[in-house]
C-alpha cells in the first residue's frame, strides 16, 4: 500500500505537484469521454456538464484548497467582509438565489406550459381589466381578470406562470454567471500570468492579441458571434467566457508583474526556489484574492450580457432565461406589464447583490482600509 | 512642455494600432467564413420563399460574393474593398452599406454625445463632492445611489421608463420620430428618456471612480502645502487636487466607452427604436444581412481603437511625469 | 529685548479618534523673538510637527482640534480668526516649509507655477511679474540657472534641488514667521549642510523670524539663537543653544545630548535612553518622563512639574529644580 503511494508521490513529483496531477488526470478522462461521447456514443453528457465539471476541479484546486490551507487568514478575512452590511445582505440573497434555482423547480409549474385561458393574470394584490373581443356579439366587453394564489406572480398573454419562470430564470442566470466567469478569469489568470512571467516577446504577442480581443466592443462581439454560430445555452456560455477574459488578464498581468520584483519573490529566488515553485506557491495566493474579487464583479456583467442578448432574441430559445421573460413582457406592455417588472427587479437585485459582496470583498482584502 | 521622445512614441502607437486593426480584421473575417451558416444560406431562406430556384441563385450569389474562390482570395479582396471605403451591398435595405452608415451614424452619435455629457458633467460634480465630503450623509447617499445606478440593467431602465412615461402617464411617444430637426427642441425631448436610460449607468460609474480618484488626492502632502500657501479652499481642490485626480480618471472613462457605452447604446437604440447603428445592425441579424453587421461590428472597432490611442497621446500631455522610452 | 512676533500659551492640540483621545500637544508655551531662530526640538512623535500645523491652523479637523491655548501672532490671537482671516495669514505672514519636497510638491505643476500663484494670491501682481519673482527667488535659494529651471516639474529637480525650491516657494510673498518642519531630515549629509546654509542666508539677508523643527542636536547648534525641548507633547526645557547644550538641566535633554556619539572619544556601546515614548492616549500621571528617568522621585509620579527659571532665559520643567530661583539659591 505504501509502495504505491509512494508510486504516486513520485509521478506528482515529476509533474509538479498532486494538484497539477489531478488536473492532468480530469482533463485527460474529460478529453476522452467528450472525444467518445462525439464520435462513438450517443450523447452521454450535455455540454454543460463538461464545463461544470472541468471548472469545478480548477476552482476545487486553486481556489478553495489554498483557502483552506491558509485557514486562519480567510477567516481573518471574513471577519472583515462581515462588517460591511450590505456585503452580507447580498451574500443573504444569493443564497436566497441559489436555494430558489436549486429547490424552486420542485414546487413550482412548468415554466414552458402555455395555456390560453389562463393567460393576462396579474400578480396577487392586482386586478386589471381587459377588453375582450367576443365573436358571438361582435362586440368589445370588459372583463375583470383577479389574480388566483396558484399563479401568485401572475401569467403573461401566453398562460406561463411567472413565478415558474422566474425560478427558471434564477437557475439560467447562476449557472451562467458562475460558468461563464470561470471560464474567462482561468483563460485571463493564465495568460496574465505567463505574460508577466515569461516576458519579452511572448509578453508583447499576448498583450497585442489581448488589445484586439479588447477593441471590439463587449457587447457587439458577443451578438455578432451569437448571430454567426447561432443560439445555444453551452455555447453562449463559451463564448462570453471566450471574449470576457481581458480585463482579467491586463489586471492579473500588472499584479505579477509588481509581485515579480518584490522583495519575498527574491528573497525566495535567492533561497533557490525554482521558477514553478515560486509562480505556484508565492505569486498565486497573492493573486487570489485580486481573482476572487473580480470574478464577484464579473459575473453580474456576465449575467446581464446574457439577459441582454435574450432580451433582444438571440437567447437560447429552449431556456427560460430572465432576459427572455423581460423580452415577452416588453412585447405587451400594455397588457401585462408586471411580466416586464418583475424580472427585471430580479435582474437588478442580483447584479446589486454582486456588486455589494464584490466591494465588500475588494475593501476586506485592502491592507490600507480602515476595517 | 516639450517633449522630444512624444514623436517615436506616437509613432511607435500608430504601428501598434495598426498591427491591432489588422488583426481586428483577420479575426472578423474568421468568424464570418468559418461559421456553419454562410451568406448565402440565409438569403436562400428568403429566396426560397420567393419561389426562384435555389441553385441558380446559390451560383449568383457565391459568383457575387466571391465564395467560390480560395480562401485566401476571399481574404484579399475583403481587406482590398475595406481599404477603398467599400462596406458591401445590403440587400435588406437596397443600398451600399456605406450609404446606410452615412444616413443612420448621426442617431447612435447623437445619443452617445448627449448621455457622455449628461453622465460626465452630473457625475464627476457629485464625485468631487462626494469625496470632499466624506463620512457626511451626502456621501452615503450618493455612494449607495451610484451602487443602485451601476446595477440597473439599462435595458430594463429603459423598458420601466417607457412603462411609467409613455404608456401610463403618456408624457413621451413610444417610439422615435425620425422626422423631426435634429436640433429641434422636440428631438430633445424625445431623447430625455433614453438618455437617461443610457446615462445612468454611465453617471453612476463616474461618480464612482471621481470619488476614488478624489479620495486618493485628498491624502497627498500637496494638498497640505497648497493649504499652508494660503490658497482658498475652492482652488485646492478645483485646481490642485482635481487635476491630478483627473488623470486615471480620462483613462477609465475612455476604457470604458468600448465595452459599457457602445453595447448600451446599441440595447437603448432597440428598446427605444432610435434608427442608429446599433438597431440598423440589430434589423440586419434578423434579416441575415451580413455585409450590415460586420461593418457595424468593424467600425465601433476601430473607433475604440482610434479613442484608445487618443487617449493615450492626450494622457502624456497631462501627466508630466510619464515617459515613455 | 527684542518683542516676540509669535506667542505661544498653554496650546493644546487633541486628536479625538476610535481608539482613544491622543494628546499630541498638552500645553505648550513658547515664544519667537523677532528675527530669531528658535529651534522646536524633540524626537518623533512629541508633537513638534502638530504644533507648527496648529500655528497655521491646518489641523485635520476631524478627527483633530485645538481645544486650549492662545496663540498670538503680532497681539492677534491666531485661535479666534476667522478661516478667511487665516487663509489670508498662511503663505503671507506665517509660510511655512515641509520635511519631504517630493511629496510636498504638486507633481503635475511646474515649480516656477506653483511659487507665481502664491505671489498672484496674495501680492496682487500679473503672471509676468510673479514668474520674474519666482526666477529671482529661485536664484536666492542657490538654485544655478533659475530661468532655466523655473519651468521645471518637481520630478525633474534632484532631492536638495526640490528642497530649496520649496524654500524658494515659501518666502515667495516675504513673510514674518518662517516655520520648517525638518527641513534637513529627509536629505543626505551634503545636501544637508547646503540646506543649512541657504538658512543661514536667508538670515543675514532678510529679517525673518525662524521656527526651526528637528531633532537633531547638531542642526540646533549650527543654526539655532534659542531652542525648546518638547517630550511627549510636553515641554522638557528652554533655552539659549549654547546655553542649554553646554548646561543641560533635565534628564531628558541631558540624554538626549549624550546619546550624539562624539567622534573624538573611544567607546564599546552608544548611549541611549532607556525605555520607551508613553502612549499619548492614556498618558501617565505626573511628569511624563519619569518611567525613564534615573533621578525620578516620589512626586515625579503625582503631579506635573511646574515651570521653574534656572538661569537667564532658561526654563526647565522638573522637579529636580522645584523652587530654585533664578540666580541658583534654593
């Protein structure tokens, strides 16, 4: 037993470390499935999965492993974020998120069942009246439509109850913002990273290809590429990750590149320790928390490019996303418009929460902020 | 000041920008030909239900739209048309793509101009005043106002706007009147809403990042010197403390244009039917017209490209400190 | 006698902040003769840089203030003006000098801007005429090529160059009061001396008052007529340098000036002050030296040393000389 540990130790040895083995090893059996899942079998994953369980490994690894190795320093920090109160309310409410996306589609209707008689009911609390046309009297007459508590959010002008579409919506939205966010803070730490390390030439293409990618305008991109490869949730997903890496990069760049020339840095060059050694151990942890801070501060902007190119048509028609129920609401306006308020308030709720618990986090993690 | 390095490095600016909108181009061009839908394609589906014969038009159509020849070909005269100034033929709306541009650029500028300054001026006052009132209620105030501004999506601003002004209290038509002057009292009218709907993110951040800027000068040993020279209170900070805030200020403001302003005009335009470019774009997805979004695309590209460098050459001027050799 | 432009009485300058209430000056007297140098000695810490900012009102109100005292620049109690009436005074009447130029000067400036302003401000006179007066007084701080490197930002300027400049800046509209906050701190030893030197000028040339702030000894010697002694935002002792240097009465001044090495005799170990400086928040009872003192009493601890005069012009606060009048009888 111990001989094959031992085994072990010395393969991750050779590669750097057990976490680089394990990253080796998932993106290896990932690599195989999803070459098998395309050409053998029939589909034994969504494309999500994949991106859930590659982002979870890297997050698992070099995120919540060095917090809880340096146990007492995260918890030193977290009695910092806890004085900010508004840090907290959001962090409250994107439990409150996570508990309705998780727990919510058990309790609530099919958010896609389309029902013409049950449709233009207001939210509890309100009454509209509608004028409806009758074929039998060829006549216009108004009929009063109050709202019922199996519909508590309301419907819109298709019968789909909005609360149910809403709860489907909080799960579009996490799952989008958590995976999209991953995506472009791995691709921006490891270009930042080696741009800063490496240097010289390598330095000037990454920083010239960043500069293209950083002229297109955010948002346009993203359509422009929806619109070219068409709507699907995974790839929209993929795509914001692909194009939202740069101002990760460009920050993490400048943040290794300070760290490089610190005293610690060379102190631990002047010791001997070796150039991976010296990225892994010293730089990253460094680096970390400038990571976590901006990925809470990107995945509102993350989650809003979604929402906006659902709400102007290029979501993914099959996924009941806060940006598509916006877009309905939009269309009858008139007619229902508590479809176009509510998940809007949801929206801007959210992106409030992040931005809270992102401040928070960035003041928390500032030595010169009087907490 | 003079500064006899400025010139190599304009110059030295000038090759990046270039080297940059070359790539700009490359990329573009990329993802046009090597997306699973070609142009054609598209304008099959409308031909189609045209009822022509669809080979025959496949043919005239690669024929016109050089798909039948080489790759690199296609690359060349793609590039070679751009350099002359020739964007393509859009055929949703019967016209040069270049004419289209010329007749709709003036709404999307116009909106963009009149937010920057409705954000800017508003902003940047509330962010010196917020910072030179720290800790005050009108500090707190503002700062958790400008948190609400940032996190409002503006298309749901614009959406809630049209809801409130338009529909229940009929103050603003919902839709845009191109027919009006330009300069006309009523242009601004029907543009208050969706400058406020575009400038409120943007006001938002910039009391933001003034206030930071400020709140780093405030500390600075200069400001105490300028004191204990007797100076009013009004040119330490208006002079003396501003105008060294100012300098990361420009950068981020500009920064910012690229990604937050031009995808929010581009959404306001949809959600309020304004005809600039970002809604000439937007009608050409849905009508596959190619040739429209990639210009559109191409353009706002090279526009943050050409506001970057100014941006930068203008940054040198005011900050006597940097050099750049 | 000559008058004194600047008195000082019982000035307390408190800092009230989350963790307590610091009493960086507690009652501090003190008067600057006219066209004298009067050096404010003491080590980091003691309040010597709190009262010079107190002088000219620049106290960061919250969390600080000026909470007893008077301070009476030519018979006006400086405490009681209005801000407008201050803001006039500050650069006019009182300038003042700060301990490091780099910071001290706005960057993004040039030096030449930065002295005219001050001269457009208080003197009244258009922009060709103060920029001449920058260029000439730029030349009497020592600087070489003053027209040259009047357009000059801070940054462009070497460290003792920037330091004179400042000097420059704040004699700009020829004041009465000069106060320099460690001016020769932050410099190395040759531009140390240069420094001094433009001080000295400055002296014979014009007839300005000097508070001069530091804490080295060796800079009070050389440029100083009178000097106070300040601990813990107390005063220790005062009097004529050579005075007070030759004759040190309190312990503390006393170990202040065996601590300076003496490059003439041969030692194992430097002298020094054991203990040390008492929180200014929760300051101890009695004299606030004697938890350092070798020669502490029983009443060192209970109550505050009064003012006692030991000689002429010299002042000490001690308990040591309780009673002893001037002329050294008991």
């Amino acid at each position: 037993m111990t001989n094959r540990l031992n085994r072990v130790k010395s393969v991750a040895r050779k590669v750097g470390g057990i976490r680089r083995l394990i990253l080796i090893l998932m993106a290896v059996s990932l690599g195989t499935t999803a070459l098998l899942d395309f050409f053998v079998v029939e589909k034994i994953f969504g494309p999500l999965v994949y991106l859930y369980i590659a982002l979870s490994t890297i997050v698992g690894l070099y995120v919540i492993y060095p917090l809880y190795a340096g146990r007492r320093l995260t918890k030193y920090y977290w009695v910092r974020v806890k004085r900010n109160r508004l840090a907290v309310w959001g962090l409250g409410f994107i439990l409150f998120l996570i508990l309705l996306a998780l727990i919510g589609p058990f309790f609530t209707a099919d958010p896609t069942a389309v029902s013409f008689e049950e449709k233009n009911i207001p939210p509890l609390g309100f009454t509209i009246e509608e004028s409806v046309y009758e074929p039998e009297t060829e006549q216009f007459i108004a009929k009063t439509i109050t709202a019922t508590g199996e519909h508590p959010l309301g419907t819109d002008n298709k019968g789909r109850d909005l609360l149910a579409m809403i709860v489907s919506g909080a799960g579009v939205s996490l799952q989008v913002g958590l995976l999209a966010t991953g995506i472009a803070l791995t691709i921006g730490t490891l270009i930042g990273v080696m741009s800063a390390y490496l240097g010289g030439k390598m330095d000037n293409i990454l920083m010239r290809l960043t500069d293209v990618m950083m002229a297109f305008p955010f948002f346009l991109l993203l359509v422009f590429i929806v619109f070219i490869f068409g709507p699907n949730l995974a790839f929209i997903v993929l795509v914001i990750g692909l194009t939202g890496w740069t101002g990760a990069a460009r920050l993490i760049r400048s943040q290794t590149l300070s760290l490089r020339t610190r005293e610690f840095v060379m102190a631990s060059k002047a010791l001997g320790a070796s150039d991976s050694r010296i990225i892994l151990a010293h730089l990253v942890p460094n680096v970390i928390s400038l990571i976590i801070v901006m990925a809470t501060l990107s995945i509102p902007g993350v989650i809003l490019a979604e929402a906006a190119l659902s709400f102007i048509g290029l979501g993914d028609p099959n996924v009941t996303s806060w940006g598509m129920v916006l877009r309905a609401g939009q269309q009858s306006l008139d007619t229902t418009w508590w479809v176009a308020v509510v998940p809007g308030v949801m929206l801007f709720l959210t992106v409030l929460a992040f931005n809270f618990v992102g401040d928070g986090l960035r003041d928390a993690f500032d030595p010169r902020s009087a907490l | 000041m003079k500064k006899s390095w400025l010139r190599g490095y304009i110059a030295k600016r000038l090759l990046f920008a270039v080297i940059v909108a070359w790539g700009i181009l490359t990329v573009t061009f990329i993802l046009v030909r090597v997306g699973p839908t070609s142009p054609a394609d598209h304008y099959l589906a409308n031909v189609a239900a045209q009822g022509q014969d669809p080979s025959q038009v496949v043919a005239a159509i690669e024929a016109r739209y050089g798909l039948d020849r080489p790759l690199h070909q296609q690359y060349l005269s793609y590039v070679g048309n751009l350099a002359r100034g020739n964007l393509g033929w859009s055929f949703s709306n019967s016209m040069p793509v270049i004419a289209l541009i010329k007749t709709h650029w003036i709404y999307s500028f116009q909106l963009i101009l009149l937010s920057t300054i409705f954000a800017g001026v508003i902003g940047i006052l509330i962010g010196i005043f917020s910072a030179v009132r720290q800790y005050t209620k009108t500090d707190y105030a503002a700062t958790f106002l400008s948190f609400i501004g940032i996190s409002i999506p503006n298309f749901w601003l614009g959406v809630m706007l049209i809801l409130l002004f338009s529909v229940k209290f009929g103050l603003f038509k919902t839709y845009y009147d191109t027919s009006l002057s330009l300069l006309s009292l009523a242009n601004f009218r029907q543009l208050i809403l969706p400058v406020i709907t575009l400038g409120t993110g943007m006001l938002a951040g910039y009391v933001r990042y003034t206030r930071s800027a400020m709140l780093d000068n405030l500390r600075k040993d200069f400001v105490r010197t300028a004191r204990a020279k007797g100076l009013p209170e009004r040119t330490v900070i208006g002079k003396h403390v501003l105008r060294n805030a100012m300098l990361p200020l420009i950068t981020i403001i500009m920064f910012d244009l690229g990604s937050i302003v031009f995808g929010g005009a581009y959404l306001t335009e949809i959600v309020f039917g304004i005809p600039g470019l970002g809604r000439v774009s937007f009608n050409a997805i849905f009508a596959a017209d190619y040739a429209v979004v990639v210009a559109v695309t191409l353009i706002s590209a090279f526009l943050i490209l050409i506001i970057n460098l100014v941006t930068d050459i203008t940054y040198t001027y005011l900050d006597p400190r940097i050099r750049y050799d | 006698m000559e008058k004194p432009i600047l008195r000082i009485r019982n000035l307390k300058t408190y800092f009230f902040t989350r963790r307590g209430t610091v009493r960086a000056v507690d009652g501090v007297d003190f008067d600057l003769l006219k066209g004298e140098c009067l050096c404010l000695v003491g080590e980091s810490g003691c309040g010597k840089t709190v009262t010079a900012l107190s002088i000219l009102g620049l106290i960061d109100s919250p969390p600080g203030r000026v909470v007893d005292g008077e301070i009476y620049y030519d018979n006006v109690n400086l405490l009681k003006c209005s801000p407008e009436q201050m803001r006039r005074l500050r650069g006019k009447e009182i300038a003042m000098v700060f301990q490091d130029a780099q910071s001290a000067l706005n960057p993004v400036f040039t030096i030449g801007d930065q002295i005219a302003e001050q001269v457009k401000l208080h003197l009244g006179v258009g922009g060709g005429e103060a920029r001449q007066r920058a260029v000439d007084l730029l030349g009497e701080v020592g600087i070489p090529s003053p027209e040259k490197e009047v357009d000059y930002y801070p940054h462009q300027l070497s460290g003792g160059m920037k330091q004179r400049a400042m000097i420059a800046m704040s004699l700009s509209c020829d004041p009465q009061v000069l106060i320099a906050d460690e001016p020769t701190t932050a410099v190395d030893v040759t531009i140390k001396a240069q420094i001094l030197d433009v001080f000295q000028r400055l002296r014979e040339t014009r007839q300005m008052s000097l508070l001069f702030i530091t804490h080295e000894l060796g800079v009070v010697s050389e440029i100083g007529d009178r000097m106070v002694v300040m601990y813990a935002g107390r005063l220790a002792e005062a009097a004529a340098v050579t005075e007070l240097l030759g004759d040190p009465k309190h312990p503390y001044t006393a170990g202040l000036i065996k601590c300076v090495p003496d490059i003439t005799k041969t030692r194992d170990r430097l002298e020094s002050i054991p203990g040390t400086v008492p929180s200014l928040i929760d300051p101890p009872r009695g004299c606030l030296f004697h938890p350092r003192c070798d020669q502490a009493m029983a009443i060192c601890s209970q109550e505050k040393p009064p003012l006692t005069m030991v000689g002429k012009g010299h002042t000490v606060f001690c308990h040591l000389y309780n009673g002893i009048k001037g002329n050294g009888e008991q």
